[in-house]
C-alpha cells in the first residue's frame, strides 16, 4: 500500500519535488513523478512544495465513517500539536467538535507521550547506550533504518506515543475498541499499517486536515461548540511533545541524574547532518531529540496551516500547556513499550566508470566543464543525476541546460536552413530578430541588425498595419524594390511579446520565369500573326496572278474561237 503519492500531473521541466526530497526517493518517468516506497520515508515535504497541488494520500475517513455507523466504540487519540494548528476559542471545544461527529471518546496523545518520557528516563538513568536518538518521529525512524542503518544501535528501543497510546486506550476500553489517531502526520499511516512490528495498536489514521473538512460537511461550527474535557489525566509537560525541545523539557521535568548531554534537532536536512556525524563515531554520552519537521510536529505537512509560521504556532501549545510538572496518575506498566529497530537499508546498483561516462554523454556531459552542477533537475551535481538516471530514477530529458542547448540547436538549424527571410519586429518597429538569410538579403550582420529599425531596410507599411490591428498576413505577393526581390509575405502577431513574426519567400526568380513564359507567348502569337499575314499577301497575290491570267487565257481562247467560225462562213 502507497501511503502517499502524486496523481498525473504536468511535471514536465518542473522537478520542485525532486529538489525538495533530501533523500530523492521520487523516480520520473514518462514525465511523471511517483514517490519509491522502498527510499521513502513518508516526511511529505514533496506534497507539500508540489505546485500542481498533485498529492494523493491513502485516507482512512472511510473506514472511519463505518466504525461510526456500525456503532463501533471507537477513541480518537488526538496529537497535541492540535493546540497550535486547529481553530477554536477554548481547547475543549475542539473536544466537542469530536464527539459530534459521534467518537465514544477523545484523549490526547501526550498521554501516550508521558509512557515514553519514563521509558527515556529509565534509558538515561541506565546509561549503557553510547548516544540515545528518540523513536518518536517515524520518519526519522525510517531515514535511519533506510539510511543510516548503522545507528540503529543508537535507536531509543521505544514506541512512539502515538502506539503507546493506543495499547494504553485498548487496554482501558477493551481489545474490541476502535483507536483513530488525529494528527498532522502522514507518516503515522505507514507506522500504524505498514510497521508489523506494532500493528494493531491503532486501527486507523485521520489528519487534521481531513477532519476540517469533515467539519465543514457536517456543518459543524468549531467556535460554537462546548467547552467539553479530554477523557485522560492532565499529561502536564508532555503535552510539549509536538515542539521542538519538548522531548527534551519533558525529560528534565525529571530530578534524575544522569550523565547525557541533551540537545534537539528539527528539519530533515539537521538530521541528515546530525547523522553524518554520529556515522564517524565521535559523539558520545548525547540524547537527541530528532523531528524531520522543522519547529517539531506542530508544521507537519497535514495540518492544514502550513502558512501559519513555527513561532505562532509554538507560542499557541506553550500558552496551553500551563503545568511543566511530570505527568501523574498515568499507568502504563503492563503494556509493552518496547521496539527493535533494524537495517532496511536498500541498495541501489551503482554505476561503473565506463556505464557512468556513457551516461554523462547522453546527458551531453563530454568534459568536466560541462558539467555545471546547477542542480535545475533536482539532483546536486550532473554526476548524482547520471546514476540516478542509470538507476531508472531519472530521465536524460531532465537537464534542462542539456535540453534548452538542444531545443537551441535544433532551433537554430531550422532558422539557419530555412531560404526564406525571418524576422521579428517589436511594437516599435525594431528588429529583435531575425535568421541568416535575412542578415544576407538586408546585408547585414545580426548584432547590427538587432540595432536597427525594419523601416531602415524595407517598406514596414503592412508590419505597421499588423501592429495596429493585429490581423495577420498571410501569403501576400509584394516587390522590395529596396533589395530587389519579389517575395510573398507573411506576418503573424506575437501577443505574449507585442511583436510580429515577419517572413517573406523569396519568389524572384518564379515570378522572373513566369514572366519570360509570358514573353514568349507574346512572341510566339506575334510570330504566328506575321504568318498569317504574310500568307494572306500570298495568296492575294496568287489569286491576283490566277485572275489575270484567267481573263488573258478567256481572251485568247475567244480569238481562237471566233477567228474558226469566221473562217467557216467564209467557205
């Protein structure tokens, strides 16, 4: 089961939530991310910084809703950090709110919480462990086994209050009962579900942005609620939990003695470095206190306030929490608050030098100078995107340098190839572009020409008109007289840039060949009609040589004639 993960979203050239993932547990493929549940450890800071808001989370309301309607007993255990992120007058109104909804009963997680301050007690008190890391943030839990796996043996081998708790409530209202938890977490949903180690303490997870909404379904008004109390014993100090140092308050609470230094750390990023340190084996005789979120629970990533600042928030529980006394009349003696943690380690093949150089250079990446580390595909140097690329975790298309080069060269070729003259022409009428055979028909070189004005090379009458109007032109036959040619024209307004896209086919020698065709057809018909002509004057000279000949012969003939008949008669 996937806790959490993205729904299809434009991810193309994005990558935020690869940048943002300090253990880069997030593969892209096809343009898509997803999160790798084996690298994951469920902090859901990429949820939150995704600007496609494309998170999907595997919500339990459901489930829930069907204790509910099935009139299952069932508890909410709800974090504390609530007293610094839910919206009420008075913190019992939240209680109220809750029990609308129809839970048999709402108690807070820090009492779970005070089970764990004694079991750390009983730690410090002992003083075998070389460091001691508190086990209360599961994501620090993870990181660790994934991650660190050789600090396991510095793990404090406790439950988190959130399983304390649960047994602590099955234990007072039966094995049959129902425990949600409400908090800010995500990560308690793999803990609660996914961790065998402790199933069945808690049957389901809610996040407190999840019951804002089922409030608003219900039309439940928080601020009008009643003042209604928890269901536990006063917690006192351990109520701090959900801030950063409130492990650490809660455990001084105490007058026991021991000889460890205690400090806190918030933010994956200080935990990380805590870590690296702790891997050198140099610190000793320290508690720490650990929250892969910064200020402690109260900024986790369902809280539904991730606007709302630390220092607010901090200020809203501590102003809550009036007693700093240790808990009292909170017995957890015979539930189990043990856990052991382990290597999970996941070991990725790494590439060799020969598979590592093949894929630098599909990444256009052919000497150390090229490559620049700018870190645009989420990963910090070329080198790490290259295995994660070997890795089938990332794709060659995620370089944007590499991929604007490309896009660039490709562009480039286009323009460079292309016969016809192309420009772009600004609102003012200068040129801000333009191709080589532009630069060689205006004979100019493109550093001048992006200097200049196109009224300073050719008739802009249309490009003006186009500006004024913005109706394009589209294969419009005009002669440059300026430069000689014949062209057809065309011009395309560019309203992301208040410019036009100006290009003109140079159609001189067609229009040339066209018109030497029609010349010759004139030539030719003029030739033909001086032929006829001629041939007409031919023949009237012949018939007029026939006709005279004709009327000579008639003379002739009738001479002949008579002079035969006058000889007879004269006989």
């Amino acid at each position: 089961m996937r806790v959490i993960d993205f729904k299809d979203a434009s991810c193309r050239h994005c990558y935020k939530c690869v940048r943002n993932c300090e253990v880069k547990a997030i593969s892209v493929q096809n343009e898509q991310a997803h999160i790798m549940k084996d690298h994951c450890i469920n902090c859901g800071h990429c949820l939150e910084v995704c600007p496609q808001n494309a998170k999907t989370f595997a919500s339990d309301m459901e489930r829930v809703k069907g204790y509910l309607k099935q009139g299952m007993k069932t508890v909410i255990s709800i974090a504390p950090s609530y007293l610094g992120v839910l919206e009420y007058e008075k913190p019992g109104q939240v209680v109220d709110a809750l029990l609308k909804l129809g839970f048999y009963e709402v108690r807070e997680t820090a009492e779970g919480a005070a089970l764990v301050t004694q079991e750390y007690r009983k730690l410090l008190k002992d003083g075998t462990m070389k460091n001691i890391i508190t086990t209360c943030c599961p994501s620090v839990n993870d990181l660790i086994e994934k991650y660190y796996p050789a600090l396991t043996g510095q793990m404090a081998p406790v439950v988190s209050p959130m399983i304390a708790h649960g047994r602590l409530i099955k234990q007072i209202y039966g094995e049959d009962t129902k425990v949600v938890f409400l908090g800010p977490c995500i990560a308690k949903k793999e803990e609660a579900v996914g961790d065998k180690r402790v199933i069945g303490a808690v049957d389901a997870i809610l996040t407190f942005e999840e019951i804002t909404k089922w409030w608003a379904a219900e039309g439940i008004d928080v601020n009008a609620c009643e003042d209604r109390p928890l269901g536990n014993p006063d917690p006192r100090v351990n109520k701090l939990y959900p801030v950063g140092g409130g492990i650490v308050k809660s455990i001084l609470a105490d007058s026991v003695e021991d000889n460890y230094y205690k400090v806190y750390v918030d933010g994956l990023k200080p935990c990380m470095e805590l870590f690296e340190e702790l891997m050198k084996g140099e610190i000793s005789d320290c508690f720490f206190e650990v929250n892969v979120c910064e200020g402690g629970c109260i900024k986790g990533p369902a809280s539904d306030k991730w606007q709302q600042t630390v220092i607010k928030a901090k200020m809203n529980v501590e102003d809550q929490v009036g007693h700093r006394e240790p808990a009292e009349g909170i017995d957890g003696s015979s539930i189990s608050m043990e856990k052991q943690f382990h290597d999970r380690h996941v070991a990725d093949r790494m590439p060799d030098g020969s598979e590592m150089r093949d894929v630098l250079k599909a990444m256009g990446k052919y000497t150390a100078e090229d490559e620049l580390n700018c870190g645009a595909c989420g990963y910090p140097t070329c080198r790490a995107k290259a295995v994660a690329v070997y890795q089938k975790k990332a794709e060659i298309g995620m370089c944007l340098p590499h991929a604007l080069e490309q896009a660039e060269s490709m562009s480039n070729v286009v323009m460079d190839v292309t016969p016809s003259m192309i420009l772009i022409v600004d609102k003012d009428m200068r040129i801000r572009e333009c191709n080589k055979k532009a630069q060689e028909m205006l004979d100019v070189s493109r550093e001048e020409a992006l200097e200049r004005y196109i009224f300073e090379f050719l008739d802009d009458r249309d490009i003006a008109e186009v500006l004024r109007t913005k109706r394009q032109v589209i294969h419009k036959k005009v002669g440059l007289e300026s430069i000689g040619m014949t062209v057809v024209e065309s011009i395309i307004y560019i309203e992301s840039l208040e410019s036009v896209l100006v290009t003109y086919q140079d159609i001189t020698k067609e229009e040339k060949a066209k018109e030497q065709h029609y010349n010759l057809k004139i030539e030719t018909v003029e030739m033909a009609q001086r032929v006829i002509d001629k041939q007409m004057m031919v023949a009237q000279e012949i018939a007029g040589l026939l006709g005279e000949t004709t009327a000579e012969t008639k003379v002739t003939l009738s001479k002949l004639r008579d002079s035969i008949l006058f000889e007879e008669e004269g006989e």
